[in-house]
C-alpha cells in the first residue's frame, strides 16, 4: 500500500490564528466546555463570519482521490495532555480543538451526532481503548480497521468525515481509497448497484444490533448526477447471502479499493477531510501501549445539503432505530 500524497490544503497564519482565536472566545462563555449547549447554538454565526481564506480552505472536494488535508493548525504536545484510554475519559481534553472542528464543519456543511455515539457529542474522541483490540471500530488497535464508508448501515450517514490529529507518535496511518480511481467493467457496476445485502450495525451501535426490523437490502454502487458513489462496509455485510455473481463482484471491487488505496500519516494538527460518498477510509493495525501517548484523533461528520449522491430510496430504511441528531436543526 503506497504512502499517501492525499491533497493538501495550508492554512496560513492568519487563518490558524483567526480559528483559534474564535474557538477561545466560544470557550471562555462556558467555562470551557466545548458540549454546551449554548456554545453549540453560537457556532453557526462564528463560523459564517470567517475569512474567505478559510471558506476556500474548506470548499468542496474537488479531485478524484476524493479527500483533502487541511494543515497548519498546532497542537502542544504537552499541552493537550495523554491520550484518554477511552473515549468517556476524554472530558473536555483538547476543547480548543473541539471547537475549532466545530467551526470548519460548520463552514463545510451541519455537523452531527448520534444518540447512540459517544453520548450524542458532535465532536468524538477516538483513541485505542483496552479490551477492544480486536474490534472493527476506531477503539481498536490490533487488527486493520478494514476500509469501509462511515456509518454505512444508516441512510443519514454524513456526507464528509472529519478527523483532526492530537497525537500520532507511532505514525499511524490512515488508509483510504476511492471509487472513482477503480477499474470495474459495466456488469461488475450493475451487479453491485442492486439492493442484494443488507449492511448491518457495526459495534459502536450495541442497541442498533439489537433492532428487531428486517435489515433492508442496499445497492453497494450508485450512479449519481456528480458520478459513481459507494455504500461499503464488508465486515458488517452478510456476502455468503448473495449470489455467486454478486459476491464475485463485490470481492472484484474490493481488490480495487485494495490497489488504489493509500495510506496517509497525519501529523498533528492535520485536519483529513474525506467525502464519505466516494472514500472508504479504514486503519492500519497498531500496538497501543495504554500509557497515555497513543494515538488520538478528533472526529466530526457532516451533512452536505443539496447533494445528490445517494438513492432515494434510502428514505424509507428505518436505520435501525438509530437517530442522527443535526447540531443546528
């Protein structure tokens, strides 16, 4: 898998001061908490009065890797303080960053949250957790995270995820690779456009595995107005269901993502930007040593309005009972 060279986008000085400055200001009214809920109701206007450096900064993704870096924002290594060795730990570590997440989300499209997640917070801490080595989910260390669309099993998945670096001591890397850089002839597409297999909860959603619905069957493959999108999740897609042609191109498409996939090493501060419609992004294994210099990434996910990306039938689905909440709705 060859080291990524994914887009890179530099925030220049004024505009790294400019965020941090707003992001303190949100802050100091709420006693440093990046969660509450007035906070949260101010972002909107904080965000919309920006620079134009910054909305450039955060335009569309606009090339076929399907993915940019935002880079220049610093990150104290000292200052943050060690890793949280679980998610709830994390508190208000790293607020700053929350908040400047908020803010170019914000500027992106409306950022959300799951009420099944993390609490329902909008901006998520991921880091390795102990006794979730060997999951398939971002609190695992010990296997690939295998390549797979964010959230896949829930019609009201983000558009754009967004993962800021805290603290990437052992260089882990990122993988991701798009559709639109595979090879598939005209009968792979239409095989894999057919609603055949469900995707079902991954298990960060412990009450959505429960869920007591028929799992809907979903196309893996979509031809939209801007092009083909996927909705990918192999660990959590039951493919010895489906026909033999079916699997057979399935297992075509995922050697391709395998061929075009790269692998990008955030710095901290980096801030990876991947269109969910067109990007599986997965990770690398890794060693955690639980002793609070691990790696630590920020996350938000975004709605992008007005996009035409995803099949209107996934309307009806019924998400297994799991809620996406918008930040401004």
């Amino acid at each position: 898998m060859p080291t990524g060279t994914a887009p890179v986008r530099p925030l220049g000085p004024d505009s790294v001061a400019e965020l941090t400055a707003a992001a303190h200001t949100l802050l100091a009214r709420y006693d440093g908490s990046s969660t509450h809920p007035g906070l949260l109701a101010e972002v909107p206007a904080a965000a919309a009065s920006l620079s134009d450096a910054i909305h450039r900064a955060c335009r569309p993704v606009d090339t076929a890797d399907g993915l940019f870096v935002l880079r220049g924002l610093p990150v104290d290594d000292t200052e943050i303080g060690p890793t949280p060795g679980h998610w709830s730990a994390a508190g208000d570590a790293g607020a700053v960053y929350d908040v400047v997440l908020l803010l170019l989300s914000t500027v992106m499209g409306t950022p959300i949250a799951w009420e099944g997640q993390q609490e329902g917070r909008f901006v998520h801490n991921i880091v390795p957790s102990p006794g979730h080595e060997q999951e398939q989910t971002g609190a695992s260390s010990s296997v690939l995270l295998s390549p797979h669309t964010e959230d896949a099993f829930h019609p009201g998945r983000a558009h754009l995820l967004v993962l800021g670096c805290m603290r990437n001591h052992d260089s882990v890397a990122t993988t991701a690779a798009s559709i639109r850089q595979v090879e598939l002839d005209d009968r792979e597409v239409e095989l894999l456009s057919r609603p055949v297999l469900p995707i079902l909860p991954d298990d960060a959603y412990e009450e959505a595995r429960g869920y007591a619905g028929e799992p809907p069957a979903v196309p893996t493959l979509w031809a939209s107005e801007e092009g083909l999108t996927l909705r990918f999740d192999p660990a959590y897609t039951p493919l010895d269901q489906a026909p033999e042609d079916h699997r057979a191109a399935y297992a075509r498409l995922e050697g391709e993502l395998a061929r075009v996939s790269v692998a990008v090493s955030l710095n901290p501060g980096d801030v990876l930007v991947v269109d969910n419609d067109l990007v599986v992004h997965g990770r690398v294994p890794f060693q955690a040593r639980y002793d609070g210099t691990d790696r630590w990434l920020k996350r938000s996910s975004v709605r992008v309005g007005g996009r035409s990306t995803r099949p209107p039938a996934e309307k009806s689905e019924h998400g297994y009972g799991q809620a996406a909440v918008e930040a401004y709705a």
